[in-house]
C-alpha cells in the first residue's frame, strides 16, 4: 500500500511552519546562489538546532525580491532524531534567525500535506501610501502615491478581471498556460496616515502568474491617476499584450498575507467561462 501523497521521506518526519518576514534584506523566498533567501535562512536555523539532514523548507509561494510576508504557511522535512519539542520549536528557531525573520507557529504536519501542493488559496496586499508626503514608518512596505487617486474607478476596473481569464496581459516573461481564477480583486481603506490615507489592493486566488499582482496593481493604478479609462481594461485583458496593461508596481508595496488549505475563504467571485 502506498503512503499519503506527498509524504516524507523514510527516516524523516514533517513539520509544519507559520512565518512572517520582511523582504527588504531578502532575493525573496528562493534560495539563491549569491544572495540572501529566506529558504536558506530558515534552513540555517534548523542546522544551528542541530537538523543539518533537513531538506529544503517549502512555503505556500515563492516571493520575490522585496516581497514582505505577514503569515506565510510552510513545512520542512526533518530527521525523526529530531527532538526538540514542536511546543519549544518556534522560540528556539527565532533565537537562531535574525529579526527581519520570524516563526509565528510550529507543529507536525496532518499525514500528505504539502506547503505548496495542497494550497487552495493565496492572498495577497498591496499598500499605497496616498499622501502629500512620503512618510518614514511606510518606506519599503507601500508605494507613495501623492497626486489624485480615484479608489472608485481602480474597483470599477477590477470587476471585470474577476473570475476565470487568461491573464497574460498582466505577467512577466511567463512560459506557462496563463489561465488562472482571480477570486478577489478590490481596494479598500487600510490605516489613516497625517494628511493622507494607506490604500489596500486585496488579491486572493488559487495561483498566480509572474508578476501579475504587481500588474494588475500598476493597471489598477493607471486608472486611479486618470491615465487610463476603467472601460478599457477588459480590452487590455482580452488583447493579451503585456505592452498595454500598467507596468509592475515596486515589489515593496507587496505582501503575502496569507494562505488556505481545504475550502478557500473567497468563494465569491465571477468566471468568464
């Protein structure tokens, strides 16, 4: 009899991560050959606490460089002579990972999960800082924003790109089938700032293409700063032509906030099919 699917391999037992970081420091979550990873970070910690046979963690989504994470889902395969406590795992990793790093949650895995296969859901939040003036305490998590910005005509583009389309207009040197579902896609308020106003763009969907949050962002933006009409978009996402979409938005405004497993939390939306 064959075991679940995605098993560990034998002599190994799987745990399962919850992490968050900030991708200022990072080439994003991939390891990298000459460049900082998260990947690598975490997998150097459980070397320090003596898991030095531990393959490769695997998270939910590969970031990329820039990309913050405030709950990230994971899972490591390490040796079953690993002893330390699932209980004690998370202090005893965050003492070994530096502070731009962090292990929110630690236990064993349910038998056949995987980080990244059995993700149903991911999300995704794009900060804009629209106020007169940068403000410090928003460098390197929001894009500054300081003329107009119509947050009624960006949701007015964004209906239209719910549901299932083939999104190439929107991705980045991307060699696979650019089919996915976009189940949501809207701004909305997030924190008040001196003079000004923190904008969320909220993206939830199974998948997602390279770079095509960053795309549909700096779409959504054009719309806002009247550089584009929101009656043009479905044109654009038909047309298929990166060319003609917004160019991706810096990846520091960017961050995965979080993923599902089983049924995903946005059930709502609209397919094209």
């Amino acid at each position: 009899m064959s075991g679940p699917p995605y098993a560990p391999p034998p002599g190994f037992r799987r745990l399962r991560l919850l992490l968050a970081w900030n991708g200022s420091g990072f080439a994003g979550w991939q390891s990298q050959p000459h460049a900082p990873s998260v990947q690598d970070t975490l997998h150097a910690a459980f070397a320090r606490l003596g898991a030095g046979e531990a393959a490769r963690p695997v998270a939910a989504g590969r970031t990329d460089a820039g990309v913050h994470a405030e709950a990230m889902p994971a899972h490591i395969d390490v040796p079953e002579a690993f002893r330390i406590p699932t209980e004690r795992l998370a202090r005893a990793l965050n003492a070994h990972l530096p502070e731009s790093v962090a292990v929110l949650e630690a236990g064993e895995a349910p038998p056949g999960f995987h980080a990244r296969f059995s993700c149903t859901e991911r999300r995704y939040t794009y900060r804009l800082l629209h106020a007169p003036q940068r403000h410090p305490l928003w460098a390197g998590r929001a894009l500054h924003v300081p003329g107009p910005l119509d947050v009624p005509a960006m949701n007015a583009a964004a209906r239209p790109l719910i549901g299932t389309h083939d999104f190439a207009a929107f991705a980045t040197q991307e060699d696979r089938q650019t089919v996915r579902e976009l189940r949501a896609l809207a701004v909305r308020p997030g924190p008040a700032v001196y003079g000004g106003q923190v904008w969320e763009v909220h993206v939830a969907g199974e998948s997602f293409l390279r770079h095509m949050v960053r795309g549909l962002v700096g779409t959504l933006l054009l719309v806002g700063q009247g550089k584009l009409a929101a009656g043009d978009v479905p044109a654009i996402l038909a047309g298929r032509e990166r060319r003609r979409a917004g160019a991706n938005v810096p990846a520091q405004g960017l961050t995965f906030t979080g993923a599902s497993y089983g049924t995903p939390v946005s059930t709502t939306y609209r397919s094209s099919r």
